[in-house]
C-alpha cells in the first residue's frame, strides 16, 4: 500500500502531457534538476543524472541511452520506492557554468567551484553539498575570500556520501523582504529539556511568540523560572488536564486521545495569533527544532514565500544518537537520518499556516485546511532550488529515561487501538512495556530478562542509533547548532 500511495504521488508531481504540475518545478525555474524519466525507462540524453525520490537521491555521468534504474547508478537510494531520474543541464566537463546564479528563498547564489577546487567568495558565506543537502561556512569562514571546496574546508564535514559535490558563494540577500513574525504552539507534557527548546527558538531562530498548553508536569514551575525575563515575556502558558480514567494519571488511550487535544490549543493559538498580528504560526513538540541548514532566522525563510501561498510545508528528519547514555538530546547530536522511509515516526512533516487566512484551520498537528475540508493553497519547501531551506529535526524519545516515561504511559492505550499503530516502533515500544507491567515472571526484571535496564537499552538502541539496521551511512546528514553562542547570549 506504502509504494502505490508514493507511485500516485510521484506520478501526480511529475507530468501530464509534458506540463510540469504543482509541486515540481521546470528546468527554467530551477536551473539545477529537471525530470527526465520514470524508474527503468531509457533516458535520451547523456550528462549528470540523479537517481530517486524526495530528498533521496544518488548521481552520475551517464550516456545517452542508459536505464533509469538501479544497475545504472550502482544503488538504490529508497528501496520499495517508484522512483524516478532529473537530469542536469550541467556536464562533468562544463567549466563555463562557475558564473551560474541562482535564487533560494530570497537569496542569490553563485556557483563557484567543483569538489576539490578553490572557490572565491566576497561574502565569505559558501554552501557545499549536493542536491537537497549542504552545509556552509558562515561570513568571514573564507580566508581572503577564499575557500576550499573539499570537507576539509568545511570542518570535516560531509553532508552527502558517495556524490560529487559543489559550492556556491552567497551573492546577495534580499533586503527589500521584511522578516515574517513566526509563532509556535505546542501541547508539552514533561519536556526534557524545555529551556535549551525556548532558548534555541527564541534567541536564535527568531521566533516571536510561544504558545504552550502545559499537562502534568510536576516540575514545570522550576524549568519556568530558571528562564531569563526576556525569554518568559515571549511565552503564554495555559495549565491543563488531560482526561483520565479509572484513577490513573495518564490520559486514556493516549496515542489516539493526543491529536484531539493538540487541534484545541492550534484554534486558540491561532486566535491569539491575530490578536498580536503574528504573520505565520505552525505546531511542533517539544522534542522538535527547526533547523536552518544556512543558520537563517526563521522568519527571513517564511518572509520569501510567495503570496498566494497560505501553507508552507516543511519536512522532518529524524535526530540519530550515539547511544542510549545520551543525556542532552539537543546539544550532544550532530547527525539526523535524511531517509524518510526508515524514520520510527512521522515521515510527513508539518506545515506553517499564514495566520491572516481566514479560513485555515487545524486538520490535525501537521497541516492546516480550509473549512470545507480542502488543502490550503499550499508551497513545499523540499521542493526549492537546493532543498528545504528549514527542516524540523525530531528528537524522538530522547533521553532514554523520556522513552521509558513516554511508553510506560502509550501503555495505556488499548490492546486493539495498539494493533493499527502505523509504527512499527511505537508498537514494539508499548508492547514491551505493557508485558513488564503485566508479567509476575520475575526473570523479565534479571540482568538478562527483556524487562531489565540493559535489554530496554538495547531495544532502544536497535531504533534510535547507528545500530539500526535500515539506517545506512549515506542517509546521515550533519547539522551544526552553536550551542556555545546560544547558551552565552541567554545568560
């Protein structure tokens, strides 16, 4: 079901009768990528192809007549995907194509070197990467303008296996856009690490306003005022409860139940939201960033949206951790998985909703609709130029104590609600805890029983760290947080 849902999609995106449609643009508009056949059809051209679906691609120099297919390209960025081949309108032997600029949400760019040249940049601001993928090297990163276009200048960084990479030297930012104001809501239930969340939001990704329904969370007040003045001034806090049953603390049927509270508090968010002429809100969690791989504040990235468009959609990556001892989710990871297809979560991303339109309301926690049930008019950002210039970065059942809490209280979701869980993880996860707070067989609590410390360690560790056998090395991408400088500036 899975691959015909994502066949209808792709063949939805690409053509009908040669005429690109919504959600993917032409060759003229891009200049980068531009589709050139469907999963094992003869492409009729030579020169550099990608091969893939979304943001997961793998490419080459190809000659004319090749197969868009596996055997062409040596691997298979989405196993169990349709996928499909863009072609370039660059060649391997193009050395004329350095001067080649290009618009990004607002910013110009210029290609400036191939992987393994030197590339000369006034701004000092360079991205470095492939396809949807880069990582930068901040104002001033380039000594006497310049900089190499290899890892090393880049800090070791990596941000696509196994592709030829490129740069691109920031020409200019549009400075006729005014930044959007950008709000967030979130239904927070004991968050892990709820001052880094605010600190890294609103000092540093320029969120203006924050919206928090708090449940049931014992040591909220002390998280509260351990925050600066400034920080509380941005934050509306509403207490609530959650619904419970036969004495017990945790909400019933809690996966289900959860959605059905996070639309109350998006409807008042968004009320409020007019009320304070707020340009743009979205919802996230508190074990969600956003995250701009340009290190751009977010409402410069919403600023660029073109009107018309009342929804931006953004997609999610998934944080990848070392191991189960991590202990600061946010600042201790510096990898996320790209590959949407092994992600334990969601895979769909959330949208951001402008809040001047009327007639936009919460069709659950990722997107917005119209009252009559109809898509607002909507953008997706993975569809831009170089790729989504925002990601959201879940940091899924971290801490390892926080996914113990989490699934102690998924456990009381009931047995037949837990069957049509779409997450494989989810289910293993509830399942596990509902056998250890129902078994009396007291070899579930020994050193080896599946109840014990190490044994829940390594069920979390097959998930949610390199040790999970679906996640490949291609699929990690780095991200860079200056967390020194975002802990100083709050102090």
């Amino acid at each position: 079901m899975l691959r015909i849902l994502l066949s209808l999609h792709w063949i939805v995106s690409l053509s009908v009768d040669g005429a690109v449609l919504r959600g993917q643009r032409s060759e003229a508009e891009t200049g980068l990528w531009r589709p050139c056949g469907a999963e094992n059809q003869v492409l009729e051209e030579a020169g550099l192809v990608r091969f893939g679906f979304g943001q997961l691609w793998v490419q080459s120099s190809v000659p004319n007549g090749a197969s868009c297919s596996v055997a062409t390209f040596g691997s298979d960025p989405a196993p169990g995907i349709l996928k499909m081949c863009e072609c370039s309108p660059n060649t391997d032997d193009d050395d004329q194509d350095h001067d080649l600029v290009k618009d990004d949400t607002g910013v110009s760019w210029r290609r400036c070197a191939k992987e393994g040249e030197d590339c000369s940049c006034d701004s000092g601001t360079v991205r470095f990467g492939a396809t949807s993928r880069w990582v930068v090297a901040e104002k001033g990163a380039a000594k006497g303008s310049h900089i190499q276009c290899s890892m090393e200048g880049f800090k070791g960084l990596d941000p696509v296996t196994n592709q030829r990479k490129e740069c691109w030297c920031m020409v200019s930012e549009n400075a006729h856009s005014t930044e959007s104001s950008v709000a967030i809501v979130l239904l927070s239930r004991r968050p892990a690490d709820l001052k880094s969340w605010l600190q890294y939001h609103l000092e540093y990704m320029g969120v203006k306003r924050v919206f928090m329904d708090v449940e049931d969370t014992p040591h909220f007040d002390d998280a509260w005022h351990s925050l600066s003045d400034s920080l509380r001034e941005k934050v509306e806090v509403w207490k609530a409860n959650a619904t419970s049953y036969h004495g017990d603390k945790r909400p019933a049927d809690d996966y289900t139940t959860l959605q059905a509270r996070q639309l109350v508090v998006m409807r008042r968010a968004k009320k409020r939201s007019v009320e304070l002429g707020i340009d743009w809100l979205l919802h996230i969690d508190d074990d969600e960033l956003l995250y701009t791989p340009l290190h751009r504040p977010i409402g410069k990235v919403l600023s660029s949206v073109p009107e018309g468009f009342d929804q931006a959609y953004i997609p999610n990556v998934e944080a990848i951790y070392d191991s189960p001892d991590v202990k600061s989710c946010f600042t201790e990871t510096s990898n996320v998985n790209m590959n949407r297809y092994t992600f334990v979560s969601y895979a769909n991303g959330k949208a951001a909703v402008r809040v001047a339109d009327d007639d936009a309301f919460p069709a659950g926690p990722h997107q917005w609709r119209t009252s009559q049930g109809l898509e607002v008019n909507s953008i997706h950002l993975d569809a831009e130029t170089f790729g989504s210039p925002v990601w959201l970065v879940h940091f899924e059942s971290c801490p390892f104590s926080r996914w113990e809490d989490k699934f102690r209280e998924l456990g009381n979701t009931s047995p037949d609600k837990v069957k049509v869980i779409p997450f494989p993880y989810y289910r293993d996860s509830i399942s596990r805890f509902m056998r250890c707070r129902s078994s009396s067989d007291e070899s579930f609590l020994q050193a080896d029983g599946e109840c014990s410390q190490a044994s829940l360690k390594e069920l979390w560790s097959r998930w949610k760290t390199r040790k999970n056998p679906k996640i490949r090395s291609e699929d990690l991408m780095p991200i860079t947080i200056p967390w020194d400088q975002i802990k100083a500036s709050s102090k």
